[in-house]
C-alpha cells in the first residue's frame, strides 16, 4: 500500500484526507492518506519525515520552508515559490504546486474558464494569490494585485494597485484570495457591493462556507459566482496525478466533489429541484421536505410573496426578463437560507447565476418525467410559457434538456409513480438528514 500525507501546523479542519479516501475508492488505488500536524521547528530539515512517505501535501504555513528539503522543483513551484505537493520519486524528492490547476479547473467547471485578455483582480498577495495569479497570467488574463502594500507587490512585476484604488476599477473576474469571510469570521466581505457590481464574475478560494458573504453579495446583483472547494478537491486530483503517473477526468474530479459537498452540506444544506413543468417538483419537494426535516419552499409562491403579491402572469406581462430577473433575486435570497427544500420554476435554469446559487448553497437535482407525461397533466393555461398548447411543452424541452442536465449534480427519474421516484430522491439526497419519518 502506497503512503500520502498532509503536513502543516494546524490540521484540524482539513478535508484532505476525505477528498483522497474519495480518490483510492473511484479509483481502485490501494492508498492511505493521513494528516500530519507538525510543530515549525521540525521543518528545518524535514527531509526524513518526507521520504517515509511516496507523496505529501504541503499546507500553511510549510509551502515555503519546506523547499529546503527537496532535490529539485516543478517549473510552477518555482515560478509561485511555494510547493503544496512533495513526489518522492525513487528518494528524490521534486516539489510541486497543483494550486494553479486548481483554479483554473475552479473556473472551467462553471463554463468560466476563458481568461485571455480579459481584466482579472486578485485580492491579497499571499501565498494563495501568487497561485492564482500564476494560472491567470499563464491563461493570458491581463491580471492586476489589489493589496495593501502595492508598492510591494509591484517589484515581481504585475501592476499593482490599493484596495481605495479599486473602486474606480472595472473587469471580468475579481478573485479573493484573502482569508476574509473564513469561518468563524463568516459574514464579512474584502470588499463591499460598490466594488463588486463593477465586475462579471467572483471568485473565493475560501470553502468554510461555500456560500461566502462576498459571494453572495454578487449572487445579488445578478454576477456569477464560484467557491472554493471544487478547487480544493482539483488540487488534490492534480497531487495523485503527479503521484500515480496518470490523467485523471473532469468527471472523476465532479465526483469526489459532489461527494463531498453531501458532506458539507449534511446538516443545513438546501435541496433544489429543477426541472420541467409538470414534472414532479412540488409533489416530490413536499414529501422530500417532510421526510429530511426541512422546510419546503415553491420558488413561483416565493417569488409572488415577494413582490407584494404580483402574479407570474403579470410579471410576464411586463416581459419575460423582467420575471427572470425577480426569480435571480428570489434564488440569490433563498441561497441564503439554510435546510429548506426548493421547487425551483421550470426556467430558472436559464441564467447560469441561479444554477451558482444552488451549488453553492446545497444539492441540484433535476426531476426527469417524460414529455409525454407531462404533457398530459399540465394546465396548461394557467402557466405563460406553455399558453401555446401542449405542443410548447416539447418544444420547451428540446431547448432546455441540455441545461437540465448540466445544472443537476444528480438525475431523478420520475417514470414509475411517486413512491418510486422518493426512494431514488432519498438515495440522491444521501446527505439530507433522515428524521425517522417513512416516506
């Protein structure tokens, strides 16, 4: 059996281990992994302690220190001058840095990944940020440092500008690579929506939450949004592949991390069904609610509560962005909440931003029910968009079947009656808490 570890000062919250335990069982790699905290003396000449091992992660505040002990070091270790992966390759021990991968993976897993030319901003320049600041300027963003210390960020040749400076800034990505927001200091943001409103995309390397306060303050204003534990568990995949010589798939990399997002979420996390109309929502979300403990909420009935009672079918009056853009408000607001199960409407996959919300707020599973059987049960005067007929329910699929798809972390087939489809809805939401009821 092949040995991994982490190593750092502090371990006690750290996901390592359950992301690498994911990896040996998708993969069939006899491994073990284990998290090692180590005090800061002992990282003088580590050497020893390395080489027991076929690979180990490097974590604060060891990225640095630990280049000391090694042979040699990847051309992205060198270039950041932080290592988070040791390979000991027949006792030559090479450092590496998987964290670049990992932001860009971040970035190309919620269709955000084309950076070339476009304005980025980096908040913090610690070692976090140089890593990201690496991967950008390798995707060939036009990459500025927002620090406190400009002057000094400066001489290792980006631009550099002051946190007061920012706000007259403008562009596509604003990255916080800070630890602002962190648990337990939740609730706190690097910077305020002034700022954010003048960019397209947030992303927070923080995870503990997944739904930061600076993330959510761009949900708010409509902007997309990324966190960051799919980074996290890129990194790790990007370790083993150095460690087992081989590339691994975006697939195996959307696995350990759904898996790992049930655990995250276990307790408090949000249930967010989509789906077309008629297909399940409500009835399933209902009893699916009942069952976990949760409180179930119909996002159309939220979106009418909120807007003093105006219906669906006055908001579509005044033209469907309009309705779009009060269901983006009322996602952004129930991303918020914790422990509810939500019916979302049958569009709100349309903007990508309501699809942020859920990930970074819960479970996206999207209720499959044939057309035909849809079509067979939906008023359909009563909804807007099918006011054409049942002839529009399939038309509407077609259009969006592929968003569906992609916006669900996991499917549920609702094809063989209710009770059915709770037992797989049960089975997709493992993480949800089971309170003893029978379904």
């Amino acid at each position: 059996m092949k040995r991994y570890c982490v190593i750092g000062e502090k371990l006690g919250h750290t996901l390592s281990p359950k992301i690498h335990a994911l990896y040996f069982g998708k993969t069939g790699i006899d491994g073990s992994y284990g998290a090692v905290e180590l005090p800061r003396e002992s990282m003088e000449n580590a050497r020893g302690f390395l080489s027991g091992y076929d690979g180990v992660n490097v974590t604060i505040p060891y990225k640095q220190t630990v280049i000391g002990s090694l042979d040699g070091l990847s051309d992205e270790a060198r270039g950041i001058g932080a290592v988070n992966t040791v390979f000991n390759d027949g006792g030559k021990l090479i450092g590496y840095n998987t964290d670049p991968f990992g932001f860009t993976a971040m970035l190309a897993s919620r269709g955000l990944g084309n950076v070339r030319g476009r304005k980025a901003y980096v908040l913090g320049y610690g070692g976090a940020a140089r890593s990201v600041l690496y991967a950008l300027k390798k995707g060939g963003a036009d990459v500025t440092v927002v620090s406190r210390d400009p002057v000094g960020a400066g001489k290792d040749g980006y631009r550099a500008i002051s946190y007061a400076e920012l706000g007259r800034e403008s562009g596509y990505l604003l990255v916080n690579a800070t630890p602002v927001g962190m648990y337990p200091r939740e609730g706190a943001s690097p910077v305020g929506a002034d700022v954010i409103k003048n960019f397209d995309v947030l992303a927070d390397l923080v995870y503990n939450p997944m739904l930061t306060e600076f993330l959510s303050i761009g949900l708010s204003l409509g902007k997309r949004a990324v966190g960051g534990l799919y980074m996290l568990v890129a990194q790790a995949v990007g370790s083993q592949r150095i460690w087992q010589g081989r590339k691994h798939t975006k697939r195996l990399i959307d696995g350990i991390y759904l898996e790992l997002s049930k655990d995250v979420f276990a307790e408090n996390g949000n249930i967010w069904l989509v789906g077309m109309p008629g297909s399940g929502k409500s009835t399933l979300g209902a009893a699916i609610a009942e069952y976990t403990g949760r409180r179930f909420v119909d996002a159309d009935e939220y979106i009418v509560k909120t807007n003093d009672g105006m219906t669906i079918a006055e908001m579509f009056r005044k033209g469907e962005d309009f309705f779009r853009g009060k269901e983006s408000e009322a996602m952004a607001r129930l991303a918020r909440e914790k422990g509810l199960v939500i019916a979302t409407g049958g569009g709100c996959i349309e903007r990508e931003t309501n699809v942020d919300c859920m990930r970074l707020s819960g479970i996206a599973v999207y209720i499959d029910r044939p057309v035909g059987a849809i079509a067979a049960d939906v008023d359909c005067a009563s909804r807007p968009l099918l006011a054409d007929g049942p002839q529009r329910i399939a038309a509407l699929y077609d259009r969006r079947k592929d968003k569906y798809l992609a916006a669900g972390q996991v499917r549920v087939k609702n094809t063989a009656g209710k009770r059915a489809a709770l037992g797989r809805l049960s089975r997709a939401c493992s993480f949800a808490k089971n309170t003893g009821r029978t379904l």
